[in-house]
C-alpha cells in the first residue's frame, strides 16, 4: 500500500521531478534523523539525592556556574559527534533528554551514568580537582549509547568493552570538538582532572595504557596495552577500568595506521560493530570479530582497512 501511493504521488510530479535534488521520497524523510537536543543541568547540592535542583534547561542563558555551564556546553559538543557523523539522535536515538547532575554528594571522587543521567563529584581537591572534562563527558554518555545499542554486562571482558567503547568515544568526542586529527591528539582520558597531591597526567592513556600516572597514592596506573598482560582480578568488576586498556590501545593503534580523523573509518567501524554486536556477554575476541566484519562490511572484505584492523588487533594479542 506504501508503495503504491509513493508511486502514484511521483507520477502526478511534473516530468524530470523525480530526480530533482529537491524532491524528497517519503522513505528518505523517514530515514533522516530528526535532531532533539534538550539538555538539563542539575545541581546536586553536594548532596546523594539525583537529580538534584534544575539550573539551567534548554536555551537559557549561561548560569554562572562553570560546572554547570561546563556540562551544559560539553553535553551539546557530545550531542552534535552523536548526530553529525553517527546519525544518531541523543543516547537512546530517540531525542532523549541529556541530564546531568554537578555537585554530586560531598568531595565525591567519581562521576558516572547511573542507567538514566549523569552524575559528577567536584572531586576532594587532593586526588581529584574536577569531573567536568570533555573526555569524561562523552565517556559517561557514552555508556548511556553503549546501555541503548544493547549493552555489555558491566563485568569481566564485557565490562572492559563497555569502559573502553566509553573511552574511545570519549576520545572521539574531545578530538571532533577542535577538529584535530589522530595525529595531533595526546588520547588521554581525564586529562588535568588529578588533583595537586596525584603524580600524572591524566586517569588514562589510550596511546600509552599505564603510563598516565605514577603515584604513592594512586599506585601505577594498572592499564594493560596487549593480552600478554592481561589482569585477573576480583576487585573493580573483574578489572573493567584496567583491561580496557587492551581494546584502547587498539582502537588507537588502528587509527594511526589510517591517519585523518578518528570519527571517520575508525569511529564508524566501532559504532557500527556496537550496533551490529548483539551480544552483551562478549569477550575481546568477540568484539574483535565484530570490529572485522563491520570493516568489512563498510569498506570491503580485500579492503587494507580491514587488512590495517586485524594488524591493530593482532598487535594487542589478539588474533581475528
Ligand atoms: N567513572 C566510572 C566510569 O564511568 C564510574 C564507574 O566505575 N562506573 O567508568
Ligand atoms: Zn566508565
């Protein structure tokens, strides 16, 4: 039925319109994503309770409050990555409103998606100054993508895929925002966040997993950058934070082999392999897998896109 009013509507055009650049099928209007960014700020008061006191919706003017003004614009840079190169409309593709909670509890050091928004700790001034970073920002949401395209259960080599897709597009998010190349960008995660008393630079680094801090009180960073070295762990969900440095570093070792910007092949491989994966217990073999056949599927299956993925891979230990 669809059909055949489609094609007595082109019949009643006048001659040539069918191909005219101004004539939009219904099923191209249909595919178009529609863009709905709402964005609310919330402010914790220091306190647990979520989401906190309104501050600032959608189209008002600046708060005055730089966390909140922080979230607010960031959350937008997010948005428009999402949108833009992904097609995709908010965290659930849907329009879905972007909260986000600043001023979580009291010298909270932690931010995080909680299943519905997100939340962010000023951090105790000592082990961390802040939470309001674009790379943090656009891990967190992406964690929202990540719970939206069907999930990675938040433990083991799961838990480690859901952390390091969130870093990756966290990454991703930070170098589409200036425009900068795979080249020109430091893949730190949290950069400038650690606080005076913390020795480092940023809470990860995708070029350089382990390097990014070394700390009496933080230790060494614990992040692997191959298989030989993976961590067996009870504690932090089967080391989902320290295990994503293998899946990282190959995310940033491909992008190095391709050159250009991170949110064209490369990005476009991840995000098509998150959607297509259907699978929420798979392990980095799994993700691997799926990574070459999304390669494949977008650029060809001879393509030395491909080709450079399964050398990426195979350089973190990982055979596909
Ligand atoms: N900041 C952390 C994260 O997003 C919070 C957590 O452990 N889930 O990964
Ligand atoms: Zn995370």
């Amino acid at each position: 039925r669809e059909e055949r009013s489609q094609q007595s509507n082109l019949r009643m055009l006048p001659a040539g319109a069918e191909t005219a650049a101004a004539f939009v099928t219904p099923a191209a209007i249909a595919a178009a994503p529609v863009r709905n960014l709402d964005r609310a700020v919330h402010d914790g008061k220091q306190k647990a309770a979520l989401p906190g006191t309104l501050v600032r919706s959608e189209g008002d003017g600046p708060s005055g409050d730089d966390d909140v003004d922080m979230a607010y614009d960031s959350a937008k840079q997010v948005y428009d990555l999402y949108f833009a190169e992904f097609g995709r409309d908010s965290i659930d593709g849907m329009g879905m409103k972007l909260i986000q909670t600043v001023h979580h509890r009291r010298k909270f050091n932690n931010a995080f998606w909680d299943g519905t928004q997100m939340a962010y700790g000023d951090g105790d001034g000592k082990i961390f100054s802040t939470f309001l970073e674009l790379s943090v920002i656009g891990h967190e949401m992406s964690h929202g993508v990540v719970q939206f395209s069907g999930g990675l259960v938040y433990e083991g080599q799961s838990g480690a895929l859901n952390e390091s897709f969130a870093d990756v597009f966290g990454a991703i998010v930070k170098q589409h925002a200036t425009g900068e190349s795979v080249d020109h960008s430091d893949w730190l995660i949290g950069k400038a966040i650690l606080g005076p008393d913390i020795n480092g630079s940023a809470l990860r680094s995708m070029k350089a997993p382990g390097t990014a801090y070394s700390d009496a009180v933080l230790g060494q960073d614990p992040q692997p950058y191959h298989m030989d070295f993976y961590v067996n762990t009870t504690s932090d969900n089967g080391g989902v934070h320290i295990n994503s440095g293998i899946p990282n570093h190959a995310f940033y070792l491909y992008c190095q082999y391709m050159g250009g910007n991170a949110w064209e092949k490369p990005g476009q491989i991840w995000y098509h392999a998150l959607q297509r994966l259907n699978n929420p217990n798979a392990v980095f073999h799994d993700w691997a897998t799926q990574t070459m056949e999304s390669a494949m599927e977008l650029y060809g299956i001879g393509s030395m896109d491909a080709k450079l993925l399964r050398r990426a891979w195979k350089l973190v230990g990982i055979e596909v």
